[in-house]
C-alpha cells in the first residue's frame, strides 16, 4: 500500500513479517542475508517502488531515479522484470520491454540492470539501489560505479543474497552488523518458517551438508561449493603468503593476460624471485584498445628498463592471434593484437595451447610457490576465492566446465601465468623467437613463421592489397 497526500494506492503486495522490518527502517543502507524462496526479490522491488512513488513527499525531489541490479542482465530480467512490471501496474505510466524500465505516474523510472555491463549504469544518479545477489558481483561494481550514482542526490543501497565464502558481500554484512547508520537481517530457514520442515528436511536430502548450510542457514562458513582454488588460496592467507608486496627492482616485471574482445581483458603482474612467484599488482578493464593495457604496464614500477623498453614478457593466449577491430590499425582494419602489442612497446609470447583442465592443475600445482600483495590484487584474489565449475541441479553433480562469470578473466589469466611462469625462471640464455600456429587450408598446423615475420608479412599483404 503507497500512501499520497492525496489518496491511497493499493498494490498487490503484503508484506512477509519476516520483512516488516525492513520496511519500516529509516537507514539510509541495508544488507540482508535470506536463504532461498524467502522472498527478498519481491520484498525489495516493493521497496523501490515505494520509495519512487514517495520522493516528492520524503526527499522534495523529483524525476527519481531507481535501479535493480543482478549479477547477469539475463538473470535480472527472469528474475526481477515480472515482477517490476506487476506490482507497479496501478501507477505505471509508461515502461520500455527493451531497455528494462518502468516510469510510473510521479516520474520516477525505475530500471533492471546486470552487473556484467556495468558501464550501462554510468552517466546518470540514482535515488536507490538493489544488489541482488551481491556475492556473486566483480567487487569494484559497487566502489567504481555505483556507490558515487548516490552521491548527489543521498540515494540509498540495499545488498541482498546468499553467502559465498567470506567475500565482499560477507564485509558488507559485517560491517553492516556493527553500525547504526544501516538496517542489518539474517532470515535462515530454520527460524524463519517460510518454507515447512518437511520442505527443508526433502532439501537437507537432496544436498550436500555444505550446500544446505550455504542455500539455507545462509553460511558464511561452508566451503564455496565447486570452488577451483578456495582450499589454496585460504592456505595462502593462513600461511601469510598474501601480505604487503613491494616490487622487486632486480626482477623482470612479466604479466599474464586473458584478452577479451568487447569483454574484460584481466591482466597478472608478476616477479620471480627466489624461485617464488611475486604477484604484485591485478588489472581488469572492459572493452578498451590493446594501448589502455600497454599504457597500464609501462605506468608500473621496474616494468621498462633505462632505454624505455619492457624488461618481462607479456604471456598472452592464442586468441591474440586473432583480428580484432579493437587492436585496429590506423585505416580502421582489424589486426592482430599481436602486431599492436609489439608496436606498443610490448614484449608479447604466445602461451602453449593447453586443456582448460590441464591449466587449472597447473594452478593448482603453482599456487604454493605464489606471495600476493594484498592490496592491489584484492580483486584479482576474490576471483580466485570464487572461481568454481558449473553445478547441474537435475543430475546433481558438478560440471566438467568452469562457471562463466566476473572470476573467468582474472582465472583465465592465471592458468596463463601458470603454465608460462617457469619458462622465465629458467636460467637466462639466447632468446627463441615466438612462433604463430597458422591452420592450413588441408587442416595441418603451420609454425615456421615468427612474429616478426608474420608482421612483416602481413604487411606485405596489405600493401598489395591497396595497390
């Protein structure tokens, strides 16, 4: 029900009383944890479009300005849109089915987003915000775009899901529970009666201990299920291998790259030394020219010698071998991100093709000999924390392939770094030149050509081709 100076509204919605109180709250910030089929989605839809409709009154403000955020865009939509769309039918004025967004009768919009575009959210102000399923967010969403959309205009967030480990959702909830200044609820299954003890024990059945305790008592502590590298990298912090890393002016500065083309390109910088692998800095941007990461590896310390050139190599995967009109050229062709890496001052080796399986052991095999900093590759380490395989809930078993999510580049990257890192800490000797597997029209594989040579090809071709 939506109270106006002027009238009553009733909307189709009753309140669980589990949500009362979040209603009712009068923080600016609000973190639930709720276990599954609690009703947290409705519940916060609801508040946004209370608080829309209420703008004027509250804040003497209009045009407000509102967003649902989730995880993907494709699971907003399923999740959320329906939802948006009915319970704001008797106010709405106008919606778009393409672009996500409902306008009701005061002028507020209220619009569904997916975090794995974040840039789509820049640009404009919010009045509030819904991070459903925070846990499963790349962490900088909140820091780099979201948080200063509020700035302005003293919007409000609220951060909703289920646990994954000790992530960055568990610190906001953590945080949440020491402060006043937000409305903090755990909802488990076991106190809240939601769903039937006959419900909960067919569940109890049918899951794993670790993800009953995860879905329904809402655990921070379970094991994040299917999780690839969670075991080592909580062996890395308890053995103080995640720490304050300086760089090391005596080591080659090298990076490891998982390129994406129109998606997030994750970079690794690291250091052997000691025979250790010194992981000092984390970089991840989307969308951007093959220049922006030349520009970003130049920007670090000890990473060019005294004549400007790179002192590492740069690992990179066989797709860089590809044309792409983000690595093009000056007449606008698409290039090899190759070429470009080289013309940018790069010093670019192609990683051995290898099974994704195989790149993971090597992970695995390679984790105990890694040191972090533990500031700059924060992101970069959450990643790790998550990254798991695909979990098939009809035949109840884990995937043979990885999640596909924010963790997927950074973890890319790694496997990258993995299986390159022990050829430069090999002792120093006369370099080889980096060879390109070219497929043959008869399906034979190709690899006499050097980069060099592929360039110098190359541009033989495009010379005669514009003659």
């Amino acid at each position: 029900m939506l109270a106006t100076p002027s009238n009553v509204i009733r909307l189709d919605y009753s309140a669980r009383e589990q949500f009362k109180p979040f209603h009712k709250r009068t923080q600016r910030w609000a973190s639930i944890v709720a276990h599954r089929r609690a009703g947290k989605t409705v519940a916060c839809i609801m508040d946004l479009i209370d608080d829309a409709m209420r703008i004027g009154q509250v804040k003497q403000l209009e045009h407000g300005r509102y967003a649902y955020v989730a995880p993907f865009l494709a699971q907003a939509k399923e999740v959320a849109w329906e939802y948006l769309k009915r319970f704001a039918e008797p106010i709405l004025a106008n919606k778009n089915e393409s672009e996500l967004w409902c306008e009701l009768t005061n002028g507020s919009r209220i619009r569904i987003h997916g975090a794995d575009n974040p840039d789509r959210l820049r640009g404009g102000y919010l009045d509030g915000v819904i991070l459903d399923e925070y846990a499963d967010m790349r962490p900088g969403v909140w820091g780099e775009v979201i948080r200063p959309m509020l700035a302005d205009r003293s919007g409000s967030a609220v951060f909703i899901g289920t646990p994954r480990g000790r992530n960055e959702f568990w610190q906001v909830c953590e945080r949440a529970k020491a402060s006043d200044d937000w409305f903090y609820a755990m909802l488990r299954a076991s106190e809240t009666g939601i769903l039937s003890e006959s419900e909960l024990d067919a569940a109890r059945a049918d899951m794993t201990p670790e993800q009953f305790a995860q879905e329904f008592e809402c655990s921070f502590e379970a094991a994040i299920i299917g999780a690839y590298y969670g075991q080592l990298i909580a062996e890395c912090e308890s053995e103080g291998r995640i720490l304050t890393l300086d760089y090391d002016e005596h080591a080659p500065l090298h990076t490891a790259w998982d390129l994406g083309v129109g998606d997030a390109t994750a970079i690794w910088f690291f250091q052997i030394v000691g025979g250790d692998i010194h992981i000092v800095d984390a970089y991840q941007a989307n969308g951007m020219a093959v220049q922006h990461y030349a520009d970003i590896i130049k920007s670090r310390p000890f990473s060019l010698d005294a004549e400007g050139k790179r002192t590492g190599t740069d690992f990179v995967p066989h797709d860089a071998l590809q044309r792409s009109y983000t690595a093009s050229g000056p007449d606008g062709k698409a290039r090899q991100r190759l070429e470009v890496m080289l013309e940018c001052g790069m010093s670019p080796r192609v990683v051995p093709s290898h099974r994704i399986e195989d790149g993971i052991s090597a992970v695995r095999q390679s984790l105990p000999r890694c040191r972090f900093d533990t500031e700059r590759c924060a992101d970069g380490l959450e990643a790790l924390r998550q990254y798991r395989t695909e979990y098939d809930e009809r035949a109840k078993v884990f995937k043979n392939t990885p999640r596909h999510d924010w963790t997927s580049h950074y973890a890319d990257a790694m496997r990258y770094l993995a299986v390159a890192w022990q050829e430069v800490a090999k002792p120093k000797e006369r370099p080889k030149p980096v060879h390109v597997f070219e497929a043959q029209p008869d399906g034979s594989v190709r690899s006499n050509l050097t980069v060099h040579e592929l360039i110098k090809r190359n541009a033989k071709l495009r010379k005669e081709r514009e003659r």
